[in-house]
C-alpha cells in the first residue's frame, strides 16, 4: 500500500500497523496531526469558550547570512506577540518561547490592549520560555537541541487541546511539531517554494495579475546574464534591471543593474551573446541594496539560493501598496489588511515601515488581486498568513479613478 493510500484511507493504515507492528512515518504523522488542526483552530473574530493552548514558536528559520543584513533582526521574534490577543478568551492559554527572554514591558504592553479582560487574569495564562542563546542559529534549531526545554514545554500543553504556529515554516518547524505531537498552524514547508520571487511570479501569472516582464529561476551567474540581455532585448527601452536573489526580503536581497553604461552593447548595437557577456562582466558594479554587500557573496547567494531578473519599474511618482490576507484550516481565504509601504535604502527598495491602510484610490483593486492570490494559494494546499506586495505609479494620462496602474513587484 503506497503512503498516499495510508494517508487516505487511515482506518486501513491503523489495522497494517497493528498487525505488523510498524510505526508511522513522520510524514504520516505530520498528516495525522494536521488532520486536527481544523477542530483546534478558532477565529480571532469569534469569542472562544473551548479550552485551547497555542504554543507559540517565533523563529525566524530563514538563511541567517541574509537575516543578518536586516537591521534590528533581533526585534523580529517579538512581531508574533500579537497573537497574545488569544488570550482575551478566558479559557485560552499560550505558551510564547523566545532566544532571550521578553523584557516584562513589553508583555504587559501587549496584555494591556486586550479588551474587557484584565490583564493580569491573561498574565496568568501565558507561559513565556527562552533558550538564553542568542546565536545565529534560528530559534526551532536551538530548541531542538535543547531536550530538557522540550520537556518542559511539553509538560504545560495538553495534547487534544493545542497547536502550534510560527513566523516561518520550515522542516524544522515540521520536525519540532511531529517531536511535541501538535498539529501545525503554517504553510506545509513542502509549499515553500511558492514564497519565493520565481514561484510568487508564477502564481501571478496563473492569476493573471500584472507583473513586471522577468526571468526563470536560474542558479549560474552565466545564465543570470543571458536572461537579463534576453530581457534588454524584449524592452530595448529598459534603464535599469533588477536581480533578485530567489529567497531574499525586505528588499535586502535585492541589486540593481544600470544599463546606461551598457550603451554600446545596446540591442539596437549588439548581439545577445554580446550583450550577455557585457552584463555579466557588469554584475560586479551592481547596485546592492545592502550597505555590506559585495559581488563575491552574492554571486555564491545566487548559486545557494538562486536568482532572478526583472525589469525595473520606473516613474517620478511611485508608491509601493501590499495586501495581507489567510488562507484557514477550513479552507477560507480572509483578506485582513493593507498599508502602503515606507521604503528607503539607495534605490528605495528596503523596507521601513508602513501606513495603514493602502490608498484609497487602489485599495479596493489591491484587495481583489490579494484574495485570488490567496484563492490561488489555498487550492495548491497552503495554509495562514500570506502578504502580496505591488508597485503602483501614477499616470496622470489615464482615466479618472484609474491614475494608478498596479503592477507585481
């Protein structure tokens, strides 16, 4: 019997296992966990009376050489401490683990919003644990190696009544929630792939959402530089190309190319073989959107994690919007928000900050384009929390109610 028909067919799997005594995969164990996550999960937008436990585990399981390019990178196991609004159900508990330990100001911030319930009433239903390792390791490392941690978180959940969520999902994540015996609130890491720039421009694509014109995934620099002179080629009008490491964020992994120096491989001028040797020898000039960044390593970024390249949105006027929404364990796509991005850094591609909520004279658009991404997500199995950013630029020649034409970034 294949694993697909166990998974299937689970009645049937129990009894193989019975009677030869073998134990589940982690895999099949995984699926069996995730399979409770639906009957454990509530809404934050309805008042729980169940018993529940989330177990909270905000690391960042992410390529820690880039991480380290992001300013303030530290701060960013405490982002998850919204969910401490769980708490505001009275039959709710949480278990928050940490690097370092919270500074006790900054629990009680959070526990002071939460409303018509005092704060010390929720205090009492929080468990805050911490590894005390502030190494580059990510947090789901350092617990795993860490038995008696383990035990002791373990020792707080009751089994039938918890889950567990995170800030990214990784096997690691995978492996510490089939090592507690918790169904999993997060994307299977199976689905990663559809995170990064050359899935999400895939899904773009399948969604037909507008998308700036760009490359395949590719992880020779060689290649890199052939697809960015097939590009110059297909827009000869083109000023600057952006590359983009496949798995970078905040802007950080990005570098820009600027073609006026190129002119005389230009395509009106040059061949593609030309052309592409051109860039390539160019690659070493390029504009690094990280202050520390230097060719010799992110030319070994683009062979580990891979790269695109993309056509460079220009325009005097220019914003940069985004939407976030979820996909549930019931299978429903919510959209919950939007802002407009505070970008900064040498080309305005570094992520600062943001103002709620996004503009309105796109909003609405931006709201609609989020929920078939998400549609789009959910039905290739992907579950929580997603965010799709654009560039927008203004076009006072269009229509009125239409100045601002949106397009994937």
């Amino acid at each position: 019997m294949s694993a697909a028909e166990a998974v299937l067919n689970p009645k049937q799997s129990s009894h193989v296992q019975e009677v030869h005594g073998s134990q589940p995969s982690m895999e099949e164990t995984f699926k069996q966990l995730q399979s409770q996550l639906a009957e454990r999960w509530q809404s934050i937008d309805e008042f729980d009376r169940y018993p529940r436990q989330i177990l909270v585990v905000p690391s960042l399981s992410l390529d820690q050489a880039e991480l380290m390019k992001v300013k303030g990178v530290h701060h960013y196991e405490e982002r998850l401490l919204f969910a401490l609004i769980r708490l505001r159900n009275p039959e709710t508990r949480l278990i928050y683990v940490t690097s370092q330990p919270l500074h006790p100001s900054i629990v009680d911030y959070y526990l002071e919003l939460l409303p018509g319930i005092p704060s010390s009433h929720a205090r009492d239903r929080l468990d805050l644990f911490a590894t005390y390792d502030s190494s580059l390791r990510s947090l789901t490392e350092k617990i795993l190696s860490r038995p008696r941690l383990i035990r002791r978180i373990k020792d707080k959940i009751k089994p039938n009544e918890a889950y567990m969520t995170c800030y990214n999902s990784t096997q690691l994540e995978k492996d510490l929630a089939v090592k507690l015996e918790l169904p999993l609130l997060a994307v299977d890491p199976d689905l990663l792939y559809w995170g990064t720039k050359a899935g999400s421009r895939q899904i773009f694509e399948e969604c037909g959402i507008p998308l700036p014109d760009g490359s395949g995934l590719t992880h020779d620099v060689s290649e890199l530089a052939r697809f960015a002179a097939d590009l110059w080629e297909r827009q000869p009008d083109l000023k600057r190309i952006v590359i983009k490491l496949n798995e970078g964020f905040s802007g950080e992994g990005n570098a820009l190319l600027d073609l006026a120096g190129l002119s005389a491989v230009a395509p009106a001028k040059a061949d593609g073989a030309q052309r592409a040797t051109a860039i390539e020898a160019a690659f070493s000039g390029l504009s690094f959107q990280c202050d520390t960044e230097e060719w010799a390593l992110f030319s070994q970024k683009i062979e580990e994690l891979g790269a695109i390249a993309e056509a460079f949105i220009e325009g005097e006027e220019k914003y940069s919007p985004s939407v976030q929404g979820r996909v549930t364990p019931k299978d429903e796509v919510e959209i919950l928000s939007t802002h407009d991005q505070v970008l900064g850094g040498p080309d305005g591609q570094i992520f600062l900050g943001c103002t709620f909520p996004a503009a309105d004279s796109y909003r609405l658009a931006l709201q609609e384009m989020g929920r078939k991404v998400g549609e789009n997500l959910a039905a290739k199995g992907a579950l929580e929390r997603y965010s799709v950013d654009f560039i927008a630029v203004h076009e006072p020649t269009r229509e009125r109610g239409a100045a601002l034409g949106l397009t994937g970034d």
